[in-house]
C-alpha cells in the first residue's frame, strides 16, 4: 500500500539505536537521507514530496541527534558512518542512493568511501570541505547558547538569523537543545588539535556517482570555492553544482531547486 505518513522505527546502529522514518511507495526504490549537525529526520519535509514521485524516503536520526540514542562520545565520522552502514544492512536496501547535508554529507562521503557495496550514488549537499579552527568558531557559540535557557537559546537563533522568521528560531531552538554535547565537542577538539579527520581524502575514495552541491560562502555555506574544486577533481564519477546567493540549508532556502537537481542527478544514476 502507498503511503506518505511517516512510520518511525529504531534500528540498530553500531552499538547504538538509531530513530529512523519510512514513507512511501514500497514498490519505489529507496532513497536514503541523512541531516546535518542539530537537526532530525524532519529535517528534509520541505523536499518530501518531489522525492515521493520517485522514491520511497528513509531518512534518519544521526547518532546523538532526534530520537536516536545520544552515547557521551563516540562522535568520529567513521562512527556515524558505521551507523549508517548498519542501518542500510538491517533493512537491507542497499546498494542505496544516499543524500546528506552537511555533518550528513561528510557522512555520506565516508559511508560511500568505506562500504562501496551500499553506496550506489551519492548527493553532497554543501559539506564542509575541512573541519579546522573556522569550523570551531561556528560550534562554540552553538554548544553554548545550547546549554543555557531556552529562552536564551531562542534569543541567540533570532540574532544570528534575523531573516527566518518566528517558526524557524523555534523550531531551531527545539532541535539544538534536544542534540547531544557530544557532536559538537568533537568538532571543537579537532579545532583545537588539528587532528580532523580528511574530508578531501575521503571524498576522494568515493567510486560511485557523485553530486557535489555548494552553496554560497558569502551567504552562510561551508564549503569553500577551493576545497569544493578539490572535491570534485578527486571525485572519479563527480558532479557539480552551485547555488548562488543561497545559504547552507539548499534544502531549507531553495527546496524546489534542491529537490530539482538531486532527483535529476539520481533519475540518471540510481
């Protein structure tokens, strides 16, 4: 029977649970859809719709975030991956398209570069190139204004984006206070050692088809012009495309586009 209501389960990950959703068509191959850092599966509700023409939706609650278990540590890239890696085999859909934001698109990289076997093709949406002391600046006032009030939380989303309206500081509000330390004190000791793990290197293991996605450095997005040539020349089978003048959220700021050449790039590919 197709349905569009989303049904969660918990699955297991590598030593955790993960929160997941499913909907749709079951007869429609899978598509696979992983967030970035604070968010949830609902992450992507914006898109739901055009992808439910084509595909059925799974997309899931990283580790430490949504309903997913939130271990004290345990926050490595390749752990996420591992997750993921474990979810695709206890659903067993892969190989699988996989689409990521983010923390979620680095982790699709290392997904795709560790376990080809489950990867059939992969959309990279505005990943960040490098994690390094810029990236440390963005998380510290994050994990701070997470560990005050939630009224301080609100308060620190309505400054730093003005523009988004009431319904979007709430919702941000919800979702930051409701993720674990862990996933940002990661990425502020990476910072403060210098020992981050390589982005570049990784997406460059990738084998399958590959749509690397950038949004605009001058309007919030994290990939820089220089890593994301970097990325697309080490992509074997890559893609590129840039959204100018949108910020890093393409899936929030400019859904149909978004939705437009994600489901192109994997109509061709997956």
């Amino acid at each position: 029977m197709s349905t569009r209501e989303p049904q969660e389960q918990r699955v297991p990950g590598a030593g955790v649970e993960i929160n997941l959703c499913q909907m749709g068509d079951p007869s429609k191959p899978p598509v696979f859809m992983i967030h970035g850092i604070y968010d949830e599966w609902a992450s992507w509700n914006l898109v739901y719709d055009a992808f439910l023409d084509h595909y059925r939706v799974i997309a899931v609650d990283l580790r430490g975030h949504g309903k997913s278990d939130k271990p004290q540590r345990g926050y490595e890239l390749t752990d996420y991956a591992a997750d993921m890696a474990a979810v695709i085999r206890a659903l067993d859909v892969g190989p699988i398209a996989v689409v990521g934001h983010s923390l979620g698109a680095v982790t699709t990289g290392f997904l795709a570069a560790d376990y080809p076997d489950l990867v059939k093709a992969v959309v990279l949406e505005d990943p960040p190139g490098r994690f390094d002391p810029k990236s440390g600046g963005r998380m510290s006032p994050m994990l701070d204004a997470k560990r005050t009030t939630e009224e301080q939380t609100y308060q620190f989303f309505k400054e730093t984006g003005p523009n988004l309206g009431e319904a979007r500081w709430r919702d941000q509000t919800r979702r930051l206070r409701n993720t674990a330390d862990g996933p940002f004190e990661i990425i502020l000791e990476w910072a403060k050692t210098g020992n981050a793990p390589d982005v570049v290197g990784a997406m460059s293991r990738i084998q399958c088809p590959a749509l690397l996605m950038q949004s605009d450095p001058d309007n919030g997005g994290v990939l820089l012009d220089h890593l994301a040539q970097e990325i697309v020349q080490g992509l074997s089978n890559g893609e590129f495309q840039k959204f100018p003048g949108v910020g890093h959220n393409i899936h929030k700021d400019a859904p149909d586009d978004f939705a437009r050449a994600a489901i192109a790039f994997l109509q061709k590919h997956a």
